[in-house]
C-alpha cells in the first residue's frame, strides 16, 4: 500500500475533492480490473473515453480517481484528482508506485521507423554475452535477464513498463534497452523514465494513418530526444537528414554515427555476403553474421552504444562478431534445393526498399527472386502503392498476398497495393489472398538457388483477421514447403 500523495509527486494537479492521505493498493486505467482499494485513471483513447467508465470503477472499489474533468455527480468517500492529461499523469504515477525503477539501472531508448527491435535485442545480447544482467522491452519479447515474457506492443503501457523494470531491479538488472515507438512517445508512456541515452536509427514513411502528415511524425520522435537530460547521450544516424532534427534543442551529450558522411562513428563496407558483413568500424575490422547495408548501421549503432556505455572497444569488436540473428529480422534458411527462404519484418517502403537492395547487390542475378509480400490492414494506406511499385520493380517475381488484414477486406487491401505496380512490371506479378497458398505458390515456382522473400510479418507467430487471431508463422510454414518440394 503506498499513499495517494505520495503516488501524485511530480503530477501537474487542477483540483483536489477529497483526501490524499488516503492508502492506494494499486492503479489501474481499465475498470474491470478495479477493485476495493484501487486508483483508477480515466484515460481519454482514440477509441474509448475512460472517463465514461468512472462509475463502474468506483462500483468495483475505487478509492481515488484520476481525471481530466470532474464528474458532475461526486461520490462520498472517494478522492478525485483532476489533472490536464491523464496519460501523461498515469506515467509519472506509474514510476512513483514502482520506486522510479528507471533510476535504479541504465535505460536506452531506441527510436526510429526501421531497426529498433534489432539494435535493442542485439544490445540486450551483446551486454548479456559481456556478463552483465541485462533488461530488453521490445516489439518480439521482454526479457527480465533471463525472464521472458510475450510483448503486446512496441512500447508497453507505463505502468506495465514500471512494473517491468521494477522487476529488472529486484534481480539487479544494469543496463535495460527500450523500444520506443512513435505512438508510445505521443501517448506519454515514457514521461517519468530516466534514460541513460537514446538512439535513433532512421525515419521513412510508416504511421501515417496515426500522425497525419511525415512532420508531425518527425516531431512526435525529436520529443524524446528533447527530454533526454544533460547526463544522457543522444546518438543519432546522420546519413539520414532527421537525425541532425533530433539532436536540436537536445540537453543530452551529443553523438553520430554514419555510413556515408562525416561521424563520430563511422564504418564502411568491405564485402557483404549471405554469410555476413565485414565492416571497418572507425579503424578496426570486424565479422558479423548480420546481413545487408541496414544491418552495418544496426551493427554501428551498437558499437557507439557499448562504447559509450563504457565498454572496451577491443571487447565490443569481439562481441559483435558473436552476434546471432534477431527472429524475423533477415532470418534466412537454406533448403536441401538449394532454395534460400528469407524471413523478414520489413512492412514500410523503405524497409522492403532496404532488404530488396540488400538481396539483389549480393545475388548473382543467375537467380530468380520470388518476394511474397502484403500490407497489414486498419493501418496507413498510403504506403501500399508504394510498397507494390517497390516490390515489383526491385524481385523477378511477386506474390501480393494478406498480411494481418485485421477488419479489411484483403481484396480491397491488394487492390490498393497493385495500384502501385509500373506498367512493365505487371507480368511479374500475381495475387494469391490466402497466405499460405501465395508461400506454398512461391516455394513451387522457385527453382535451385533461387532466393524467396517473405515480407512483413517476421518474428509474429499469427495472423489477424477480423478481430481474431490465427496460429500463422512464416518461418514455420516456408520451412515445411520447401521439404516438401523435391525438383
């Protein structure tokens, strides 16, 4: 039990009815999860005001309740905190009820449209394979050291991710590596954390159907760098042009890294095959088994990170050359054909741009590539041209099939996708709605070394389509076709 003045330190207040000397068992923002003792917080979301649910909170037990307009009824007994933004309240709430775990370890935020869930798994690997304990709240999993939990969303609510790096504390987790989602950033679920650095990776086209225009995207992610402390560092990506935008007004220490332009770190390609990369990094060589031009600047981001986190550069070399694969993340298998099956998560233009570009600078072009591909649905429509002109114009052959259509019509989705598909590259293309048939057609076409590219769902072990969830891994399935085909 903790105080109700002691949970709203720091909390930007408007109006008091009732008592804060009043004990507070737990919070929560769902009513149905309320019961006798409990704080509950009337969120204001996209879908569903909480505020209408106060009643029901109060039914199930509430003692105090957080919000941004008072009800006109008040109940006797029950303490109401008015406040400007309950998100951005339950936050800071969330951090004061878990002890502000953030300030117990060294948390680093990872930011950007592609390559946040690689560059914090292999951070969290990395740091691990070093002998520390090591903390990871990412799109695939969380892991507690050892602990693994399923993820539900990129960045957690904030009370879930107090509660989770409440338990790194009790384990004497040191170092935690944190996506940080665009949504996460607007929805104030990292107010109240104490980041020990941030790091962004990229922008290109995604969410657009959430922040309206590229700007306010670009400006969602700078407010977390602007929050960033004079004790933190800031590392950005210059060889794209926002990353010089998240470095302004900044209070952080500030760093580069680049492929291309000048940087404080920087590295450079010397062969890139589907064994791995050999990079230059600053002045020292270094094999890792990632694979492709995005990956040398995971592989950079993380150098810099290590480094600035205070380990030996020597140490960081060799520990980047033991580096494993992130699930879904260019997770290739090889068939007894000589088929190569790539795995991969890339589901924006610039993503599936970045892994085409990647497969065709190391084929031969002797080779046939074959890219099953589709777009997610109830989600930014604008990229799907888009996707369908890069597709098609960058692989031999194409299958346009669902992704998680959610509540559309798959139809109307690949309809919006072949919209985008040139002219000259239409005979390239087919359209197979069931994805298990567009993986089965591709593994039928291909023939031996020929390279097959599923795109867009990655490491997610489901398929989503009108509101329910289906058993669906593509690894899995491409992996059983392909022993199934003999040439």
């Amino acid at each position: 039990m903790m105080l109700l003045k002691d949970i709203l330190y720091k909390v930007t207040i408007n109006a008091v009815v009732g008592s804060t000397s009043i004990g507070v068992d737990a919070i929560d923002f769902d009513s149905r999860k309320i019961s006798d003792g409990h704080l509950f917080v009337a969120i204001r979301g996209n879908v569903v005001d909480g505020h209408r649910f106060i009643d029901a909170a109060i039914e199930n037990g509430a003692v105090g309740i957080v919000c941004e307009a008072l009800p006109e009824n008040l109940t006797d007994g029950v303490t109401y905190i008015e406040v400007d933004n309950s998100s951005k309240a339950l936050a800071i709430m969330g951090a004061n009820y878990y002890g502000s775990p953030s300030e117990n370890l060294k948390l680093v935020g990872v930011t950007g449209t592609n390559g946040k869930t690689t560059v914090a798994s292999l951070l969290y690997q990395l740091f691990k394979k070093a002998g520390y304990k090591v903390g990871l709240l990412s799109t695939v999993k969380v892991m507690v050291d050892n602990t693994v939990y399923e993820a539900t969303h990129t960045t957690p609510d904030s009370l879930t991710i107090n509660k989770y790096l409440k338990a790194m504390n009790d384990v004497g987790v040191e170092f935690c590596f944190m996506e940080v989602s665009s949504h996460g950033i607007h929805q104030y679920r990292t107010e109240g954390l104490c980041f020990e650095g941030g790091i962004f990776t990229n922008l290109s086209h995604d969410h657009l159907d959430y922040h309206n225009t590229f700007a306010e995207y670009r400006d969602v992610k700078k407010v977390f760098f602007d929050g960033l402390s004079e004790k933190a560092f800031a590392l950005v990506n210059v060889d794209d042009k926002n990353g010089l935008v998240m470095l302004q007004n900044t209070k952080a220490r500030k760093f580069t890294y680049a492929l291309k332009g000048y940087a404080d770190y920087k590295a450079q390609i010397l062969e890139n095959q589907f064994s791995g990369l050999l990079l230059k990094v600053n002045e020292s060589e270094v094999w890792t088994r990632l694979i492709g031009d995005f990956n040398a600047y995971n592989v950079l981001a993380i150098y810099a990170t290590a480094e600035l986190l205070g380990l030996e550069k020597v140490e960081i070399l060799r520990l980047v050359s033991e580096l494993d694969n992130v699930s879904g993340r260019f997770q290739y298998l090889i068939s007894d054909e000589k088929i190569t099956a790539i795995i991969d998560y890339a589901h924006t233009p610039d993503a599936l741009k970045n892994v085409l570009e990647t497969i065709n600078s190391i084929r031969t072009k002797n080779e046939e590539l074959i890219t099953v591909v589709g777009c997610g649905g109830d989600r930014d429509k604008t990229k799907r041209p888009k996707m369908g002109h890069i597709a098609s114009a960058l692989s031999t052959k194409v299958i346009f099939t669902s992704d998680n259509p959610r509540s559309e019509v798959p139809e109307d989705i690949l309809s919006d996708i072949e919209k985008g598909v040139a002219p000259q590259d239409y005979k390239k293309t087919l359209t197979i709605v069931d994805r298990k048939q567009a993986i089965k057609t591709a593994c039928q076409l291909a023939q031996s070394n020929d390279i097959i590219l599923i795109a867009g769902k990655g490491h997610e072990t489901y398929q989503e389509i009108k509101g329910k969830r289906f058993d669906f891994d593509d690894y899995k399935i491409v992996q059983e076709f392909l022993k199934q085909i003999q040439k």
